[in-house]
C-alpha cells in the first residue's frame, strides 16, 4: 500500500479515491460483470437532457453572436501608430477571423464532452467542452471551456485521471463524449460514451431516443407492443463503446483525442517531435489537432504567446507554418480534415516535398536555371547522375559535401587574401591586410563572427572594387570595338556573327560542360537578350584568354572555352593581356571580399559543381554526368546546405540586427521563406537530407518541428530507416511512441502484426483500444484471377457482401488498389460492367489526383494511398507489384492492407506470393 500511496506523487486524498475503486471493480469482475441497472440509466438520462438542454442554450446564443458580429475595426486602434499599424491591423483581423468561426462552430457543434472533476476538497465541477469556449455561460457548479485550453485535457481523460491546476488539481469521476446533430426535431448526439468510476463503459445511439424510452410509462402498451419497445432500447444502449463504420473517405474527425495523443498535442510551441505508432492510431490527426490548438490564442500559454510575438517570421502566425506530405492525394485528403476542424489549408500551407523543392531551387535558391538564368542546374528524375550508396547511405553524402565545401570558402578566402598582398597597388595591399586580419581574429571564435566581420568592410572593398572593375572592363571594351571595327572593314559584323555562334552553340550544351558561374562579375542577373548576352559571353571569354597565358594551362572543354577558340585572333593583344591577367586576380579576389554572405550562401550549389565533378565515378556519382543535368536528391543534398549555412549564420545576434542591410539580402532571404512551424507526415517516406531540409525551414527561436510517421510503411528508396537518422536531422528530437490501433479489427490488426514481422527493427506492437467489441471478419484471399473481367466478377460477389451485411446502411468507403497505374483504367471499366445491374459504380482514381464520389468505388494504383482508410480495400495484381518491386513488395502489401478497417480482399493472378501465402491462416474464401 505505501508503495501505490507514493506512485507519480498522487496526493493521498486521491490515491485512496484510486484504491477503493479498484477493490471495488475487482471484486464486481469476480461475480461476473455489473449490469447497468435503475441508478446508471437514470443518470445517463439525467447527463441526457442536460446535455441537450445545453447544446440548445450554445447554439442560439453562437447565432445570436453571428447575427450581431461586426468584428474589431482599425479604428480601435487610436491613436494610429504608422510603423505598426500593418501588424496591429492584421491582428485584429485574426481575431475577427477566430471570433467568427469560433461562433460558427458553436452553432453547429456546441459541445464535445461532459466532464465532471473534482479538486482537493472534493468540491464538484462540470465542465463542457467545446471546440471553441462559449462566453456568457456558467455558474459555480457548471463551466465551459475551449478543448485548446489548459482545462480542455480534462476530455481526453477516463475517470481517475487528473491534471494539475492553480492551487492543486482536478480528478475526472464522470465523462461522456458526444457527437452532436441539430435534428428537426432538436439536438440528438450520435453513439455517445458514458464512463464513470466503477462503471462499466456505455454507448448510446441517441440520447434524443434514450429520453423518448424513459420519458413516459409503457403500461398502457400491449405485451408485443413492450417486446418491441425493449428491443429497441436494447439496440439503443451497447455495453462498450461501437466501432464506427467508415462510409467516407476522409480523415476521422476526433474531436476528443485519448489521453496520450492529447499529452503528444499539448506540448510546447518551440517543441521538436517526431510521433512514431503503427496506421490507424491517430498520428495524423494528432498532428492536425496540434496544428489546431497553436494557432488558437485560446490554446496558447503565456509562453507561447511571447514566442508568437517575438518571431521574425515573414507571415502572420496563423499563416506561419507548412505541412509536408508524400503525395498529392494525401494533401488533399489532410486539407479537407482541416477544413473540417476549422483551419484554412490552402496549396501555400500542405505542400508535397516534389512541388516544394522545385520552388526553393527555382525561386529562392540559385540552383535550378530559369529564363532570367538562375542557378546552374536543370533537375530531371531520370538523371542517372548518383549512385546506391547516395540512395543507401545520404547522411554520409551530405556530411562530406557540406564539409569539403565549407573548406573550399575558407580557402578561397585565405588565397584571395594573399593575392590581394601580393598586388602592385598599394591601395589594395593595404586593404588587403585588413581584411586577412578581420578574418583571422574573428573565425577563431566562429563562421558567423568572420563573415559579420568581412560584412563590416563591405563598403571599403566595393570603393577598391569598383575602381578595378573599371580597368578592367575598360580594357574589355576597347578588345569588343577593335574586332568589330576590323570586321567592319571587311565587309562583316562581328557581332552578329557572335551572335549566331552562340545560337549554334546553345544547341550542342548536352555535349559541352557549362562553366561555373564567373566570380569575376558582379551579382546581376544574366541578360535575357542575344547582344547584352553575345557581350558577356565575349568578355567571359577575354578573361578566360588572359588567365590561360598566365597560368599557362588550358584547361577544360567548356562553353566559354568553345567562345575563346571561336574568337582567335580578335581578342586581346599581348599588352592587354600582361594588364589584365592582374587586375583580373586583384578583381577576383575582392569580389570574394565584397559580399562575403552571398559567397558563403549563394556560391554553394556552385561549389557543390566542383565537388561532383570531383567524384565523377566514384562513391557518390556515376560516369554518366551530363554538365548540369541533376537528381532530385542531389537538390535536396544542395538546398540542406544553403539552409544549414543560413541558420548557422542567423544564431549571431549582430547578424540578425543588420539583418536589413544589403549586405546581408541573400541571408534574408532565407528567413522570409521560414516558418513558424513545420509539420511533416509519413516522415520515413521521406530522406533524412530531405527532413533535415523541412526542419532547416522552421524559423528560430521557435523551430517547431512535428512529424509523424511509421518505418513499416517506408515505401520510397530513399526513405529513412532508423531512429538514428532521424536524430541526426534534429539532434534534440524527441521520439514518441503510441500503439493503440483505432481503425482496424482484430482480425485485420493481426494480419498487420504479422505482415510486418514482429522479429524486425520495427515491429508494428498495435494494441486494440479497449472497451470497443474488436471482431469482424477474416480478410479474404483468392489467385488464378488475371483477367480485368474475371477480377469484376469476385469484386462485385465480395461487395454484395458487404452491402448485405451493413444494411440498411449505404455501402461504406471502399477502394481496389492495383499494381500500376495502366491498370486504373481497365479495372474500373470492367467493374462498371459487372457493377451496373448492382446500381453501383466504379472510378478511376488517375495518378491519385482523383477522388471521386463517397458512393462510388474508387480504384487507385498501391502508390498513392499513403494514409488513407476505408471500411474495405481490394488488392488486385499483387503477384504482379512483387515481380515489380522486389525490395519493397511487403512495405506495399502492408501499407495496403492496413488502409481497411473491417474487410480485407487480396487478388493474385496467378499464384499468391510466398510473403502472402505464408498467412494464409489470417485468411477466408468468403465473407
């Protein structure tokens, strides 16, 4: 007893209350259970009319408010403040914005659950719980509250459990969680869950129902008509709690979530997580609910709030974060469940890593190339540029990069330094010892203070700079009027014919290598039009000719080299090259100078050209390098730098204060693309360079990082396999495991044990929640079915089936999920044949980017269902999908199978693969 009197701390007063319940419910188990009896019913229907009698009083008070609302005006704000007004009236809009749907969620779901609590001195309080905290109700015995709040968990918690408030802390002893529905007859709640201490768990269909069985006295009935009239209260009221049938396809709506994803949701804003559980334990929706509660002010702490106010993210904090997921489909499907708990989700907020990617390499990033030229690459899937070890092994890839790259700058600096101290001019040499000595004192303390000392002469380097740069074009200029003079006098136009080489040229760049972009020139864009690009290709290629007679070495085939050979004798004579080779050394190393954080930053995806050129056939990279064709892995491998590089930089406080300045525009940049928060689902999908990237975009101090997932379900190459990677993308992730399976049936989530190997890294460890009658049917198996018609007809005998055993309810949610994508089509065909005489109807799911109807059947390829559900999943061809995908066929065949929570139907065309057939036990013929 002392032992259990100290456990967690628990005050005696409730470790007493604890023991006498259990003892209690010990020795009721051992005569055989506890029947509801005349006390229970009449407190269920007690809780019943007053809940109804509530939800009545929320709603029309929530639709007054909607009647009358306005919402707060500038004009609230006086005086007016210039510099702040923006912000402040953006402010209020958000609340406007919050009040507004904040009513219209009361007026159409006034509660989601009754909790009665009681505190230390055993004084009794309910509490109802809504989404959003209605005002203006409650007295000392009865309170409302917000779900987001603080005293919101008290719902998530079974009779026994507590929280902690000011002055001591509070003890759930009764809970019911309701469904509610305006009817026209008024307010019903759907399968509502009564719990209470000692009692047994009870479902109720309808409580308008429960109060029309106990409202009145049957005596005058007659015996047939009493029969039935316990009948149906007996269908009414289910000892434990129902499983729901899913008959669309979308996310749950959980409105209450259990006390361990409620824990995971509450968490602190500035939190990193990553939730990891087998499918159909509520990640997603934890997540979403998480995302829910930080942007409701109601559900921040005061904390929290300083956070939000103090972050230097671009957007406001209800637009401030981004969540990333595998695939189209699955975005779509998570928006809606937002939509559905009130959080606006455009395209700019759920994003898949593809679309994401291409618009940081393309907009934000010069890595991709564009019209205006941008970056150096072109990105194509199909480039078989990297080898198995990038896709096995791509934190070891990055490392070595980022490292060599780094020392790349730090020499290129060292050496510019040196040959500004070896310049003839005096007024560089004496520049160029400053700036080695800013460099030397300020990076052995740290990158950031190196480049923030460099940034401090910037204005002293682009004087010298500019200067130079004046010789030097001066010098290219006079070189560009003599060729065409002399072209002149015979009759030809040099430039023109530059010109059109340049055409020619442009069509053979799959066989020349492109050049780095040239130091030497200052940060402008490249021009868009042939003559501005004809002069800066012929001065690429002077300075080229007077490194080459310097240096005495010819060096690679590239376009500008292609130029120079072209030129020939037009380009600088002997005097001007001995002239410009060096100033052009004395020019290239002030440009290094000149905008150090645009060199450390911007100058990578060319630094990262060098690398793999570098490596061309070795660890990382093939033989077949095209000059600027790039894997979408060697993007993610290049942005993860740029963003590693950028944080690095903005943990110095003096960066972050002259962050405005131009020097530090590139670093700007960077964190207008920062969010508050970043959430990521199917993390393992997912590479660890490609998380790191997603983590890298959560904007300091807040980084808040929030991912989920299951490794069992890794249906991707790349995707991450262990912990321990995923440790490495946030060295503070914390790694939080929940195992209680909500979606499936017993027999399913034993086929789920199973076909994930409990021997793995990895095992699935699903736990049935309790209380909730878990049986339904055996998955289904059959082979020898090839034939697009053949595989209709056992489809449409399974669906009778199912249609048989629901009714009268409409069919659920289902999906069939082929091997390929060619095979959408052709199915769907077939069953809308087979299907016609059912009156039902089947649709071709294209490249996951259709969903169809909820009373259609929906046919899909294996890979785009990645976190969906459905009352029942058809798998068609698997014998098919395992000759196409040797390695991952199980992660699919699992990830398949656990999409449906009652009924499971397998087709193989031939035979069952062995990886299947293994279970055939877990398997009938029929249903």
């Amino acid at each position: 007893m002392a032992t259990l009197l100290s456990e967690n701390n628990i005050p005696r007063r409730r470790n007493l209350r604890w023991i006498s319940r259990y003892l209690v419910a010990s020795m009721t188990a051992e005569k055989g259970g506890v029947s509801l009896g005349a006390d229970r019913n009449n407190h269920i229907g007690e809780i019943a009319h007053q809940a109804l009698n509530i939800f009545e009083t929320v709603s029309v008070r929530a639709r007054d408010e909607l009647a009358r609302f306005r919402g707060p005006t500038a004009e609230s704000l006086a005086p007016l403040n210039t510099l702040t007004t923006e912000k402040a009236v953006a402010k209020l809009n958000e609340i406007g914005r919050e009040m507004l749907d904040g009513h219209q969620i009361l007026a159409r779901e006034p509660a989601i659950a009754r909790v009665v609590a009681i505190d230390e001195n055993d004084v009794q309080t309910t509490y109802y719980i809504s989404r959003f905290a209605p005002s203006g109700l409650g007295n000392d015995g009865l309170k409302f509250a917000s779900y987001n709040a603080r005293i919101g968990r008290l719902a998530s918690l079974r009779p026994g459990g507590y929280i902690d408030v000011p002055g001591g802390s509070l003890e759930v002893v009764d809970r019911a969680l309701f469904h509610a529905e305006s009817l026209p007859d008024g307010w019903d709640s759907r399968n509502t869950v009564f719990e209470a201490d000692g009692q047994k768990t009870v479902t109720v269909a309808s409580l308008l129902r429960l109060l029309a069985e106990t409202g009145g006295s049957n005596d005058a009935l007659d015996e047939i008509e009493r029969i039935l009239f316990a009948a149906e209260a007996d269908e009414n009221i289910t000892v434990g709690r129902k499983r729901g049938i899913i008959d669309k396809m979308q996310l749950r709506d959980q409105a209450v979530l259990d006390e361990f994803q409620d824990e995971i949701f509450r968490l602190p804003l500035d939190s990193q997580l990553l939730i990891l559980g087998p499918p159909g334990t509520g990640k997603t929706t934890t997540l979403i609910r998480r995302l829910g509660q930080k942007l409701d002010p109601h559900g921040l702490s005061d904390e929290e709030q300083e956070m939000v106010e103090a972050s230097p993210s671009a957007l406001p904090h209800g637009q401030s974060w981004i969540m990333f997921t595998p695939t189209d489909l699955l975005g779509q499907y998570i928006k809606e469940a937002f939509s559905r708990n009130n959080v606006p989700a455009s395209d700019l907020r759920i994003k898949t890593w593809t679309s994401h990617r291409k618009e940081l390499s393309r907009n934000h990033f010069p890595i991709l190339r564009t019209a205006n030229g941008g970056g150096p690459f072109i990105m194509k899937v199909s480039a078989a540029t990297i080898t198995d070890s990038a896709y096995e092994r791509p934190i070891d890839w990055f490392e070595q990069f980022y490292a060599e790259q780094d020392d790349e700058f730090w020499s290129g600096l060292d050496g510019a330094g040196n040959a500004l101290a070896d310049s003839s001019d005096e007024e560089v040499v004496r520049l160029g010892g400053r700036l080695s000595s800013a460099l030397g004192s300020a990076r052995s303390t740290s990158s950031a203070s190196a480049i923030y000392a460099l940034a401090a002469l910037n204005d002293d380097v682009r004087k010298v700079l500019g200067r130079v740069r004046s010789e030097v074009d001066s010098v290219l200029k006079a070189a560009l009027t003599r060729a065409q003079a002399k072209a002149r006098q015979g009759g030809d136009n040099f430039f023109e014919q530059l010109i059109s080489f340049l055409d020619k040229l442009d069509e053979q760049t799959d066989s020349i290598d492109d050049d780095l972009e040239d130091e030497e020139e200052d940060e402008e864009e490249r021009p868009t039009n042939k003559p501005a690009a004809a002069q800066r290709a012929y001065y690429a290629a002077l300075r080229l000719q007077a490194r080459r007679t310097r240096s005495r070495r010819r060096g690679a085939a590239t376009r500008t080299s292609a130029v120079l050979d072209w030129i020939g004798d037009r380009g600088l004579n002997e005097t001007e090259v001995a002239s410009l080779a060096e100033r052009l050394t004395v020019q290239l190393a002030l440009n290094r100078f000149s905008a150090p954080v645009r060199g450390y930053l911007n100058r990578i995806p060319a630094r990262y050209r060098t690398f793999r050129r570098a490596g061309r056939g070795g660890q990382w990279y093939s033989d077949q390098l095209v000059g600027r064709d790039i894997h979408p892995l060697e993007a993610d491998v290049i942005i993860l730098a740029m963003l590693r590089t950028a944080n690095s930089l903005l943990t110095d406080n003096r960066i972050k204060r002259n962050i405005e300045f131009p020097a530090y525009e590139a670093l700007k940049a960077v964190r207008e693309i920062q969010r508050n928060q970043i959430l990521v689902d199917e993390a393992p999908d997912f590479s660890p360079v490609q998380l790191a990237c997603m983590r890298g975009l959560a904007i300091a101090p807040i980084s808040s990082f929030f991912a989920c997932g299951d490794f069992n379900q890794r249906i991707t190459e790349w995707g991450s396999r262990s912990e321990e990677s995923l440790r490495w993308v946030e060295p503070g992730l914390k790694i939080q495991k929940i195992s209680i399976a909500y979606r499936q049936s017993r027999q399913l989530n034993d086929l789920a044990n199973a076909l994930a190997d409990p021997a793995s890294a990895n095992p699935a460890d699903a736990d049935l929640p309790v209380d909730v009658n878990n049986d339904a049917v055996a998955p289904v198996i059959t082979s020898g079915l090839s034939d697009p018609a053949d595989v209709a007809q056992w489809l449409s005998r399974r669906l009778s089936e199912i249609e048989r055993s629901v009714s009268p309810r409409p069919l659920p949610s289902i999906a069939v999920l082929v091997h390929e994508e060619a095979a959408v089509r052709p199915l769907a065909e077939a069953l809308n044949e087979i299907l016609e005489d059912q009156n039902l109807h089947a649709v071709a799911c294209v490249d996951g980017k259709i969903i169809g109807r909820d009373d259609e059947i929906r046919v899909f390829d294996v890979r785009h269902i990645k976190g969906l559900e459905f009352e029942a999943v058809f798998f068609v061809g698997v014998e098919e999908l395992a000759e196409a995908e040797p390695t991952l066929f199980e992660r699919y065949l699992y990830v398949g199978a656990t999409r449906a929570a009652t009924y499971l139907g397998v087709c193989a065309g031939t035979t069952v693969p062995p990886s299947l057939d293994r279970l055939r036990d877990h398997f009938s013929d029929h249903w």
